[in-house]
C-alpha cells in the first residue's frame, strides 16, 4: 500500500465535491477578480490585484493537492471488510476509559478525514494505532502526555 492514502467512501466523496467546487466556483471567481483588478491599471501598487494572484495560486494548488490524494486514494467501504470483528481502517469503536468510565466512539478515517469534533480520528493516530486489530471485549492501552490510558472495547462496527 506504498503511496496510497486510505479513503472511507465518505472522505472520497467529501475531496471530489471539494475538486468540484474548487474548478466550477473557486478558480471562476479569482480569474474574474483579476481580471477586474487588472482593469485598475498600474499592476506595480495594485493590492487587489496581488491578493487575487495569491488566492490564484492557494486555489490552483488546492486542486493540485486534491486531485493527487484522489488518485492515490485506496478507497475502503467497511461495510464490505470481513474483518471477524478486528478493530480496521474505517470501523466504529465503542469504548469506555477504564480509569474513570468515560464511554466514547471514534471512527477511525485517513489524515484528511480526521475530526475530532465528530469522532473521526486518523489511523495514525496513538489511540486508533493501539485499537488496530483488536476486538470488542479487549483492552486497548495508548500513551498519552499525560500518562498510560486503558480502554475497553465495547463494540467494534462497519459502516
């Protein structure tokens, strides 16, 4: 899997509706706010016109950057795994810390996917690296900066 960057079904489609947006609205406007800025005349102390080239070049760069994580994308369904109830890229994991009883769920996604917000950590995240392969019932042991925490998994789902 050298170079290839794991997708949940939903992560690719998030990055293509960016592609999407980023080529039919993004790219219009900044030509077009260019070339207003271009119509100013003296382009040497044209500060519309430079903050329009840099917003060209953030775009463009953007859908650079889209396009190749798309391409090497290695897109992963859960619900189609057969994983025997292992913890893998793309599962939902119940869990509950062990020290205090805190119950939360994670879903573990690529880099781009990650927020914790809504309980989307990355794979290469210290908890979701600890989870990797284990099951519902074991025990899951992450070093955090603020010392060792243990968590039981409660439930391991697809999809």
């Amino acid at each position: 899997m050298s170079g290839k960057i794991p997708l949940t079904l939903r992560g690719a489609e998030m990055l293509r509706e960016e592609l999407q947006r980023l080529k039919s609205i993004d790219r219009p406007a900044v030509i077009a706010a260019i070339a207003e800025a271009r119509s100013h005349g003296d382009l040497s102390e044209n500060a519309e016109y430079d903050a329009a080239k840099e917003r060209q070049g953030f775009v463009e760069g953007r859908i650079n950057e889209v396009e190749s994580k798309l391409s090497n994308a290695q897109i992963i369904d859960p619900a189609s795994l057969d994983a025997d109830g292992r913890v893998v890229f793309g599962a939902t994991v119940d869990l509950e810390e062990v020290a205090n009883g805190t119950n939360v769920t994670y879903q573990i996604v690529g880099d781009d996917e990650a927020d914790l917000k809504h309980g989307k950590i990355s794979l290469n995240s210290p908890v979701a690296r600890s989870l990797i392969g284990k099951f519902a019932g074991d025990v899951a042991e992450v070093q955090a900066p603020g010392g060792l925490r243990e968590f039981e998994i409660l439930d391991v789902r697809y999809g």
